[in-house]
C-alpha cells in the first residue's frame, strides 16, 4: 500500500471516528432538550425578554453618546476591518459592542427555539413565538447597517425602534405564554373592559410612535453630522404628552374597573403594573423635557417605552383565559344559592 493510500485511509478512519462521537454528542444534547416546559424553559424565555430590552438600551447608548456612526460602514466596521481599531476610539468601540451584542441575543434566541422544539407539537405557540425572534435578529442587523449607511436617517432609526418594540412584545407574550395553558381561550373580562383596555393599547401605540418622531427632531441624532426629521420639537413635546395623558386616564380606570369588577386575578396584577410603569415613564418624560433632555434620562425613556408596551400586551393577553384552565377554575368555585328538585 503506497503512502497516499495510507493517508486517505487514516483520513477516513478519523473522519468516521469524529462523526461517530459528534452522532453520540449530538444524541445526549437532544435527550438533555426539555419534552416539556420546566426551570430552564422559564429561564431561556426570561432571558430572551430581557436580552430584548437590554439591546433597546445599548442601542440608545450609541445615539446618546455620538456613536452612531463610530464604526462608519456595514458589515464591516471599517473599510479594512470587521472590528474597531485603536484609531476609532471610545465612539468606535461603544458602536461595535452594540453590533456584538446581537450575537449573544442570537443566541439565547436559538436557545429559546432548542428548548421548545422536542415539545412543538402540543405547543405550536411557543414555538413560533421564540421562531420569529430567533430570525428578527437578522432583519434587525440588517436594518442597523441600513441605518449607518443612510448617515443615521431618523426615519430609519425610528423604524429600528419600532421593530426592537415589536421584538419586545413579542418576548412578552412568550413568557406569558410559557405559564398559561395550552389550548383555545375564551374571553373572562367584560366586554367594555375588554374594549377599554384595547382602546388604552392603542393609544400605548401612539404615544411610543409620536415619541418616536419627538425623538428624531431633537438634538440626540447619534452623530454631530446626521440629519433631523426638520419637525418642531417643543410642539412634538406637547404632542406626545397628549396620548401618554390619554392612556394613564384610561389607565386609571382599567384600575378602579380591576377593583370594582375584578377581573382574573392576573389583570389586576398587570394592570397595576401597566398603571406603575407610566407613572415612572411621565415623571422621566417630563423630567427630561424640563432638564433640556439630558443623555441618561432620554435612554431611561426608551427603556421604560419598552416595558410599558409589555405591560399592556400583559394586560391584554390576560382578558383571555384557556378554556380547560376556565371551566377548571368555575369546577372549583364554591356553589350558592338553593337547587331545585
């Protein structure tokens, strides 16, 4: 046997001997994947959630700080260079930890589809709820290099905002989901709690929209040369508060409904939650617009636009129960009353 023939042949052997280990490894991994939701199911989609808040904030940073444009170009973060370089300096490395970061929420994305995959069938729910995140971080990456090669265009960057809410309330509703029951729901609220409460998200809606183009009038571009939607920010000051006053009244009566008509018990729970983070939210808001918009009160701001907008997809999602979980609860109910013969 010449010497080629023996090296192809030790090659083969080791190929198969690598495959046959990556078969077994392989094969442990998807044994150790949950057949049901369990701790580590609760966790990944926990982690999701706030990987999907978090990234709002680094976001924020690199517009608050001037960095929007530290790392000039897309994909690379420079001509020559997929990183930073020593010459870029702090605006250069804030820019290009923000772009690291969505690899790690990439992963716990993927992380989240693993961990419901073995179960998707009784759980469809779940697994197109942690699917769409698990390909949105692409879009979003694509949409950030949009963003930097149209020089930080406000329309643009409004538009990564709104899609890092949407990533957001997405996150929401997996958790919620996680600890819900499977199966058809039924509405338990009131109708007019119910209409109330859809018409408190829309103007949520409105608010984080007008916010959003408040935002792009005014002085936080992300960079000294970038653009500005040419909008009257003092007037879209005024104009934002208007619907964010809307929704805490409205707020504030989802609350007394929640006490004088209680609802499920969880309502209850997210309204006040709902009613909390706008408090906050206003207080900052308002804060910010007297102080001059001040960098760590503006990105404080952004933050607080995504958990109100979890809040009420919360509050929402709870006016709906399981049909199982329903006639369970209603089983369990003490009876009244006298029962004829």
């Amino acid at each position: 046997m010449n010497a080629p023939t023996r090296t192809t042949n030790r090659l083969t052997e080791a190929l198969a001997r690598f495959w046959g280990w990556l078969r077994i490894r392989l094969a442990h991994f998807w044994a150790w994947l949950p057949t049901s939701i369990d701790r580590r199911v609760r966790i990944i989609v926990w982690a999701n959630f706030v990987a999907q808040t978090v990234i709002v904030g680094t976001g924020g940073a690199v517009r608050l700080t001037g960095a929007g444009l530290g790392c000039p170009t897309w994909p690379r973060c420079t001509a020559d260079s997929f990183v930073t370089t020593p010459e870029m300096g702090i605006h250069g490395i804030i820019e290009f930890g923000n772009r690291t970061l969505f690899f790690a929420v990439e992963i716990i994305a993927i992380l989240a589809v693993l961990f419901v995959i073995r179960y998707r069938k009784q759980r469809r729910d779940l697994f197109v709820l942690t699917i769409i995140p698990a390909a949105s971080v692409f879009l979003q990456a694509i949409v950030g290099g949009i963003t930097v090669l149209s020089g930080l265009n406000p329309y643009v960057v409004g538009l990564h905002f709104v899609l890092s809410v949407v990533l957001v309330v997405l996150a929401a509703v997996l958790v919620y989901r996680v600890y819900e029951a499977p199966g058809p729901r039924v509405r338990v609220a009131p109708s007019w709690y119910a209409g109330l409460a859809h018409l408190t998200s829309f103007f949520v809606a409105v608010t984080v929209v007008v916010g959003i183009l408040t935002t792009g009038s005014g002085p936080h571009a992300g960079d000294g040369g970038a653009k500005r939607n040419g909008l009257d920010p003092e007037l879209l000051q005024h104009v934002h508060s208007w619907p964010a006053y809307i929704t805490l009244g409205l707020t504030v009566v989802l609350v007394v409904g929640a006490v004088r008509f209680p609802p499920r018990p969880r309502t209850r729970t997210f309204v006040l939650w709902l009613l909390g983070t706008e408090i906050v939210q206003i207080i900052v808001g308002v804060t910010q617009a007297r102080l001059g918009l001040p960098e760590i009160l503006v990105g404080i701001h952004m933050v607080l636009a995504c958990l109100l907008t979890a809040a009420m997809t919360a509050v929402v999602l709870s006016l709906k129960s399981p049909i199982a979980s329903t006639v369970g609860e209603a089983e369990r109910q003490p009876v009244t009353g006298s029962v004829a013969a």
